[in-house]
C-alpha cells in the first residue's frame, strides 16, 4: 500500500538541552500507514499556506529544515508554513543512511568526528544551534538523558561506543532519525512538516509562479511556492562501456554488477569458490568485501603471529581479484588526536584567492589554475606541522621557512629547493604525486611477488596512520577538509580532485585493513595492482582483466564487479525528475552535475540565469561537498550551504508575501 503523507505540528524545544523523540510524531506515522490517507489534504484551506517542496528525506535535507528552525524567527515573523517533506524512504537516513541494511556495514568517521550541527567555526548569517556529535549523542542515551528506541544489537553497539569507534550504519541511522525529530521540535509552532512516503516524478510550473511537484501513484500535484532538491547519490543508467559489458554478460551468461550503492547490489550470482574481477579499491569494495566474507559466515580471530588476524572462511566467498587506477586501497583513517597546534588555515587558498580565480577571464584549468594553489596549501599544512611537532627533523626555524616559502611560486623550483635544503630526509617531504601514484613504475615478476609487496605496502600505511610521528599527515587531512570548503565556490571542477580527496582524506577504518590482509593472506582476496584494465573475451566467453604491475599476467573470470557508485550525471540519471528538469532548461556541467548558484544554490538555466523558485543541494549538483554530515569545528560547506539556502527561502516568502499573497 502506498503511504499518504502526516502532517507533524512540532513543539518548540531548547536547543540546549536535546529533545527526546516526540511520542506524536511516531502516532502520526502509525496512523498514516494504517489508513494510508494524506492527512494534509484533509488540512482547511491548505492551498493558502505557503509551501516549501523538499524533494529527499536524508541528512540534506533534515541539515535544511533544522537551519530553517533557526532562522525562521528572524525571518518569517511568525508567518505560517507548510513543509512537504518528499521521499520513499524514512526521513533522517534516507535511501543512504536508511536502517535496513547490513548490520556489518560501518561509517569510514570515528563517532567523535561526526555530527549534524554547526558550531563557531561555520561562517554562516544565521544563529548556531549547538547539537550533540555520533559519539555525545550515544553518550546522552547512555546516561539516560535521551530515550531512543533501538533494537538490541544496535542498543548494545551503542553501549560500547567510544569517541574513536567506527559506528555501524544502523546507528548512524539512529542519530540521524533523532537530528530529524530534534529539528521537527524546533520549529516555531506556526511551521507545519507534511511527510510524502512516496517518489517525485516531475517539477513543472512557470519562473514567476508556484510550482507542481508530481509524485507516483498520486493525481494531483504537490503545490510549492519554492522547491528544494536534496536529491542525494542517484542511480545511473549505464555508460557507453558499461552497457557494451552488461551486453557481453547477457549474451554468454556472466555475472556483471554496474557502478551502484553496494548495499542495494544483489550479490546472490557470485558463486562460493568462483573467481571475480572487482575494478575499484575504494569504500565500496570495503563495503563488497564485508559482504561477501563476514556476511557468509566467515569470522576473523586475532592470534596471528603479533597479534594479527586470521580469517576463517565459511565456504561460501568467492575469489575477488581487485584492481584499480592506482591499484592501492584508500588510505586508512588516521588513529590518533591533534596534539599541540593546529595549521592556521586557510592560508595559500582561501577566499582571496578563490576571488582571484573568479575574476579570470574564459573558464579556469584545474590542473594549470588551482591545483598549484592547492599543493601550495598542503604544503604549508604539512610542514608548519613538521616544523612545530617535530622541529628536531628539521634543519632551520619555522619563521625563517614560513617566510621563504610564502614568497615562492607555487610549484616553482625555488619552493622545491627550498624543502630540500630545510627537511634532511626525504621521506618528511610532501611528494603528492607518489601519494597519488604509489605503484607508478613498479614492476613484479609474478602475481605471487605482487601479493607480498601490496601486504606490505597496506601494512606499512596501517602503522603510519596511527603514529603521531608522522602527525604532518593529520594537518595535510585538516588542509584537505579546508581546500574543499573553499572549492565549492568554483562549481564543477572535475571527477580527478574528489578522487584524490577521498583516497586521502575518506579511506576505509584501520580495522577493515587488517581484515583486507587477513583476507589476503586467506586467499579470498588477490591484488591486480595499478592501470587495470578489463575486457570482454568473445572467444573465450570471459571476462578478462590485467595490469601494468604484473607485465604478461591477466585474470579470467565469468563475474565483474564495478565497486564503485556511478558518476553523477544530470542526462543519464534514472531520476525523472532531475533528467525532466535538464530538458525543460535546467543547465547542466561538462562533468554531467546540476549546475546551481555557488551562493544560495539555486538552479541555473543554460544561460546561467537562477530560477527563482527552485534551489538544488547535494552531490548531484556542482557545489556539492564532501558529506551532508562532517567533522566538528572545521567550518563546514555543507552547513554554510543549508544556512544559506534556508535564508533564501525564508526571505523569498517574506519578501513575496509582502507584495502580493503567495497562494492566490
């Protein structure tokens, strides 16, 4: 049965002081699911109210109404409001983050470095409304300040949370259900939430008028007077080689799995003991990993020798032959604190500089533009780290540096002479291009040789990543998180930096590379190494793949895996609504992403013109950030971006309500 929509009319709680779900609010939707009726169309006069449309019910969206709960007192002067809340999934998670998926699946963030709320650091118009972390949140049940309903595996998870645990989804779940329910309780009294378990389809309606949003399986639109897409990850249809490879599979009756959220992948066809190529070494092959070796049954034990772990297989796995571009996993998550003091950032890129880009002349080059500016940045994060915590490694004082190498080029041979003559040993100097490219030019006799070095090469990146010897690595991570606060403002600046940013900023928790060796050691895991390729066979009826690490070695196989979500496209999008907005004008970048207004995030035409009516955030646009979510104190652009778009919002009504009445 399809779901109707609940009207929730919060109460107005203390941010101070976190509320606990509202027992309302949970009647509400068990009312809605027993009799599947749309409360709101049972609302007198409905179509009077003002409305806002937001279209997907995850973090995006919920960081949108809570910033709409804090500024809605300044802005709206106690006007009413209806917010229709669109998704088919519940809201806080969404699709994402949704509850019903594997218990093994964990965040890639210590519960200590996630949370929903802005702080001081957020460069924003509107007031901070201070929240609880993951690991503060857990702490308040724990202590029974919060009363949540959690199932008991994720109630005992909770239980022995710490601030440097990597939480299960499921609990992240939970939080983001609760953030959901807090910002519900904030609102003024005068602003209702209307909740649409059901899909958007379609936005129509002219630029100077209020807007249709049409939902499945219902006859008549959705009236919004302003709509906000919070669409999140999206579902592609296949590429040019992804469609030849889906066609290859069909015609000789091979297994192969497209880019998709691993989560929602059928993994029934990849058969115990069989191999399969897996191209992509990122989060979601940790996530494809998980699931086919824990989630049949197999179980790690920790009395290697040192203490290392040793799987025991079920029987059940397959044989995944992973490879990739660089043929190295992400970069674990660093395991210790920031001691002492931080790097002052920005400092090399910041907003003079992102001001200096947008005032060139014709479109910037991202390679010859900004990356200098940005390996200038890192640079400077790593070595004022090197030179502060560990000056004995160093061979003039920091001053003395910091002053010769803001006045170098950035990229320039001075800065390069420069590092040389102050850091002695090479291996303190930030060499990007061996981080990007670890295996570059390395060569194994056979495939066996290449398994020992990338057991070593993983071993080696566990230890230093939780070593506060190489402490420089944790303010290169701070820099990382500020250049990206700053790149939004420049739109689309192509798939290569986000891909470098999370392989080294967003890698996988120590403890799954321990179990990726076990699992190497086991045998049910086998390294490709760099430059993969995969082909189709036709001889053969096989997929086939190889690598530039191995010269002459190639892997068969009848299954392909493609661990990795697809690229966000506005043209190929299976959401109706995003391609139906494209054709009728919405603008749309080289790169395939929603081209929006870098300020308040309303959607551009293709003469770059903003609709007035309609704004987009999240990773289908070009200023998406790096999570709907973040780390504490490090002004995130997530948060800057919600703040900005609610005010807009807020603002837009107020300013129209005073010419003219909305709803006419």
């Amino acid at each position: 049965m399809s779901l109707g929509s609940a009207a929730t009319h919060p109460e107005t709680l203390s941010a101070a002081s976190p509320p606990n779900p509202r027992p309302g609010a949970a009647r509400l939707l068990n009312d809605r699911a027993l009799t599947g009726q749309a409360i709101s169309d049972r609302v007198p006069n409905a179509a009077l109210v003002p409305s806002v449309v937001i279209v997907g019910a995850g973090p995006r969206a919920t960081g949108v109404i809570e910033r709409i709960a804090a500024n809605a007192p300044e802005l709206l002067d106690g006007a009413r409001l209806d917010i229709h809340l669109v998704d088919p999934h519940p809201p806080g998670g969404g699709r994402i983050w949704r509850h019903d998926q594997s218990r093994l699946l964990w965040m890639n963030s210590m519960a200590e470095d996630v949370t929903m709320f802005g702080d001081e650091s957020v460069e924003q118009e509107g007031p901070v409304r201070p929240g609880p972390s993951l690991a503060e949140w857990a702490e308040l049940v724990r202590t029974g300040a919060l009363a949540v309903d959690l199932e008991p595996e994720t109630a005992a998870e909770l239980a022995e949370l710490t601030g440097q645990t990597f939480a299960s989804r499921r609990l992240q779940s939970a939080y983001l259900g609760w953030v959901y329910e807090r910002a519900l309780a904030d609102l003024p009294p005068h602003i209702t939430v209307h909740e649409h378990r059901r899909r958007a389809t379609r936005v129509s309606g002219p630029r100077d008028g209020r807007q249709q949003v049409w939902l499945a399986d219902r006859p008549t639109p959705l009236l919004a007077d302003l709509v906000v897409l919070a669409l999140g990850h999206l579902d592609a249809e296949p590429d040019a080689e992804q469609s030849a490879l889906a066609a290859f599979a069909q015609e000789h009756q091979l297994t192969h799995i497209p880019p998709e959220f691993t989560a929602d992948s059928d993994l029934s066809a990849l058969r115990p003991g069989e191999p399969v190529i897996v191209r992509g070494f990122g989060l979601a092959f940790i996530d494809l990993m998980v699931l086919l070796t824990e989630g049949r049954g197999g179980r790690y034990t920790d009395d290697g020798p040192d203490g290392a772990l040793i799987y025991h297989p079920s029987g059940r796995e397959p044989v995944l032959h992973v490879g990739s571009r660089r043929g190295v996993p992400y970069h674990s998550k660093l395991g210790y604190p920031l001691r002492g003091e931080a790097p002052p950032l920005p400092r090399f890129f910041g907003p003079a500089e992102v001001d200096a880009l947008l005032a060139r002349p014709g479109p910037l080059d991202f390679r010859r533009d900004v990356w200098p500016l940005i390996e200038k940045e890192l640079g400077f994060a790593h070595y004022h780290r090197l030179f502060t915590a560990h000056p004995h490694r160093t061979s003039v004082d920091w001053p003395d540096f910091e002053e010769k190498y803001a006045a170098c080029d950035p990229g320039g041979p001075e800065l390069q002479a420069l590092v040389t003559a102050s850091v002695p040993d090479p291996a303190d100097r930030l060499d990007l291009d061996t981080l990007d490219r670890p295996l570059a030019g390395l060569r194994h006799t056979d495939a066996d040789s290449l398994q020992d070095g990338l057991r070593g090469y993983i071993e080696a990146d566990l230890a230093r990543a939780h070593d506060p010897a190489h402490s420089p690595d944790l303010a290169v991570f701070l820099a990382l998180l500020s250049v990206y606060g700053q790149l939004v403002r420049l739109g689309d600046v192509g798939p290569w930096w986000h891909g470098f940013f999370s392989y080294l900023a967003s890698g996988p928790p120590g403890p799954r590379l321990r179990q990726l060796l076990a699992l190497s050691r086991a045998g049910v895991v086998r390294f490709l190494g760099a430059d993969m390729t995969v082909t189709a066979d036709p001889e053969r009826g096989v997929f086939r793949a190889d690598g530039a690490s191995v010269p002459g070695h190639a892997v068969e196989a009848r299954a392909l895996v493609e661990a990795r979500l697809p690229a966000p496209s506005v043209v190929r999008s299976r959401d109706t609504l995003l391609r139906g907005l494209h054709t009728d004008g919405a603008a749309a970048t080289p790169a395939g992403l929603l081209a929006v207004d870098p300020v308040d995030l309303r959607v551009l035409d293709r003469t770059g013109r903003p609709h007035p009516r309609r704004f987009a955030v999240g990773a289908h646009t070009d200023a998406r950030s790096s999570g709907a979510f973040a780390r504490p104190r490090t002004n995130a652009p997530a948060f800057r971006q919600n703040d900005a778009t609610a005010r807009a919002l807020l603002t837009f009504l107020r300013d129209a309500s005073c010419r003219t009445p909305l709803s006419a």
